[in-house]
C-alpha cells in the first residue's frame, strides 16, 4: 500500500515531536548503592550505633534505626545539576544531606540541606503507612554529599527505596518554538504538494 507523501511528511514530524519529548521525561538514577538495603548495613551503609539493623517483611527489606541510630552512604553527583532525593519512611527521624570533601567519613560541619527540618514523622498518624518523602538540590562544585538517616524517638525510623535522580530537563521555549516551526513547513511543503497534483 503507498502511503500518501503528506502523510508520511506528518508521520516523522510526530516521530521527532515525541522523541524530543520522551528525551525530556526520564530521570537519571545516580550515586548510591544497596538502596534497598539487601545488605548489611557497613557494606555500602555506614552504621553508628549498636541498634542499626536490616528488617525484613514479607520479604522487603529495610534499615530499622533506633533512637539516635543512624547510617550515611557518600555520593558524587554532577556539579550545578539538579537532584531529587526519595525514600520511604515509616516512624520518627532525621533525613538530612551534607557536603562532603571527605568520601567514605561523615563531614557534618559542611551542612548542605535538610530533607526534614525538624525529627520528621512518616506513616504515623493521621497519615499511616510507609510515606514517600522527597527533596530537590542542585550540586555544588564540589559535587561530593553524605545522606544521612537517623532515628529519633521510641518509635525509630524505617527507611527504604532510597534513591538520588537527576531532574528531567525541562526544554526551553526556543525548543517548542524551533519544533512548532518544523512542524509548521512540513505542513506547509505539504499542502504545496498537494495543490500542485491537483
């Protein structure tokens, strides 16, 4: 079957617009490892504390942070880029974030960002269930960070899918403008096309 020129002139035209868009939409995973703690915490987790231990239900496993218990893992990151920082959390603790020049030992005295300004409570009530927390940075020169969780309370923290993504880019204008222009002479040499055979 031939398939009509303007039609398939259409055809790529949508091809690209959707390529371009898909390039957009996806976010890198970067930095860390065991993020679903299937570990021992001080493998890729340094621990502190006694306490610090590797849960288990049904199968998924988790850190489980006691009072004042805490672990950290070192990553590097791409400077002046845009990161998200996601885990899921259940209980009461610290999450926060460090820079580091130092990979491999806690540097607390370079305090980047906090991902709870206060000893967070997740999945506790009026909100039960494991809770999906999230925190958007942009790396400095230096790139180097700790994440750092810690426990606070009677009850602890759980955390787990613990992951840092770099943002989508977004396009800018000039992108939709130059793809609206392309899509707009195709459609054009199309119609010209056309005319001319009739």
């Amino acid at each position: 079957m031939h398939m009509p020129s303007s039609f398939r002139l259409a055809s790529i035209a949508a091809g690209v617009a959707l390529t371009l868009l898909a390039g957009t939409s996806h976010a890198q995973v970067t930095g860390l490892d065991d993020t679903q703690f299937n570990l021992a915490l001080g493998v890729e987790w340094f621990t502190g504390g006694t306490a610090a231990s590797i849960g288990t239900i049904a199968g998924n496993t988790f850190a489980a942070l006691d009072n004042t218990e805490y672990i950290y893992q070192s990553f590097t990151v791409g400077a002046g880029t845009s990161y998200t920082v996601s885990f899921d959390a259940y209980g009461t603790g610290l999450a926060e974030l460090f820079n580091s020049t130092t990979m491999g030992a806690p540097d607390y005295g370079s305090y980047a960002g906090v991902l709870s300004s206060a000893p967070g409570s997740w999945g506790t009530p009026p909100t039960p269930g494991w809770q999906n927390v999230s925190f958007t940075f942009v790396a400095n020169p230096l790139a180097s960070y700790h994440l750092y969780f810690s426990g606070q309370g009677a009850q602890g923290l759980l955390v787990d899918n613990v992951a840092v993504t770099m943002a989508a880019p977004v396009p800018e204008p000039e992108s939709y403008a130059m793809m609206l222009a392309g899509l707009g002479a195709l459609g054009f040499m199309a119609r010209r096309r056309k005319q001319s055979q009739a």
